[in-house]
C-alpha cells in the first residue's frame, strides 16, 4: 500500500521527509528528520510524523513557534 511521492527538494514549510531544526527555551538546538513510523529512531535524529514533536511541526516555517509539552520551541531551518 506504499505510494512513491516526489522529494521536496526546498520546503517552505514542515512537511514529511524534511529535516527541520528546533530550539528550545533553554537554547538546546536540535535537529530532525520527520519519517514513516517504522523508521523512526529518536537517537539517531528521526522522528514518526505521528510523533507529539512532528505534529506539533508539521505545516509551520521557519521562525514560527510550536507549543511541545508544555515548552515553546522554535523551528531555525527546514531542509
């Protein structure tokens, strides 16, 4: 049931296959790449976009904030 979708080679928004970089209230930058749920590996920087942090990023830019667990982040770049 998979369905080949074309690489977003330069998003201007969140969208699944992006690697988008966060920074938290206490100035940790991270950074993630949203995936399938079968690829997901938060240690190695992949995230399910069914993920808490993934829904909370999905469709916002760079610059806009998100609301995760009660902390605010911010989204610094999208690739």
């Amino acid at each position: 049931s998979a369905q080949r979708i074309e690489p977003v080679t330069a998003p201007d928004r969140v969208v699944f296959g992006c690697m988008v970089t966060i920074a938290r209230d206490n100035g940790r930058v991270q950074t993630f790449r949203i995936v399938g749920e079968d690829e997901a590996d938060p240690n190695k920087g992949s995230v399910s976009y069914v993920s808490p942090l993934a829904r909370a990023l999905l469709g916002k830019e760079a610059g806009d904030e998100a609301q995760l667990a009660g902390a605010t982040v911010e989204i610094t770049s999208i690739s």
